[in-house]
C-alpha cells in the first residue's frame, strides 16, 4: 500500500491579480516543491495541510475549494500518493519552524513550472 502525505498548493493573487505560488526548498536535495507531510494524528486531513504550510513554508491562509489535486511522487526513495489542497495565503510570517532548513520563494505560474521538482505539478501549473 502506498502512503499518504497531504499538503497545499500556495496561491498569491498580487494587486494586478496576477497569481504566484509560493514554493519551498526540500531539506535533502534542495530541489523546489510545496509544503506537505503526513497526517498529524487527531487533525483531519486539511489541518494537516495548513499546519505544514505553516511550520515548512511560514504561510497562513486557507483552503481555497473542496476537490484536492492527487498525484503519485517518490519521496525520501518511497512511493507516495501527495494530496494537495489549493490554498490562498493571507499571511507570510518573518519567522516559522523550518525557516533555517529551507529556502521560501514567491514566484509566478509560468516560472513555478519551471521549477518544481514533480512532473505531475508542472503539467497542472
């Protein structure tokens, strides 16, 4: 069985309402992806979500609509099915948990594309 792991896609809209996504080193290999994790026990799957944005990206917001984009991804070696729910950030903080492990960009769409490590996010970017 494969695992599970939740997390967001982090959208800014900026005055002009162009849309950026805010995106997140990984601790290992540095490569660009969003922030996820596994379920925290006794928080539903959404709360596990928004709670990693929070100590992985310093982000708060909300979860945007209801249907989350699910794809297949290796992670740590292991092969894991990402559920990611669609967020609107409202907050960047200064300072969160990970902030020394990783790097935070905001950049836009066309550029995320780009940069994101899994194929499966490219093609929906």
């Amino acid at each position: 069985m494969t695992e599970k792991q939740y997390g967001v896609l982090p959208f800014i809209s900026d005055s002009k309402s162009k849309k950026k996504v805010v995106l997140i080193s990984s601790c290992e290999n540095k490569k660009w992806i969003v922030p996820k994790g596994h379920k925290i026990n006794k928080r539903s799957k959404r709360d596990t979500a928004l709670q990693e944005a929070f100590e992985e990206a310093g982000i708060k917001g909300y979860i945007k609509r209801k249907k989350p984009l699910i794809f297949k991804i290796k992670s740590h070696g292991e092969k894991v099915t990402l559920v990611l729910y669609f967020m609107k950030v409202k907050e960047l903080l200064l300072l969160w948990p990970e902030k020394n492990k990783r790097k935070r960009k905001i950049v836009k769409l066309k550029k995320a594309k780009t940069m994101v490590t899994w194929q499966k996010l490219r093609d929906y970017l």
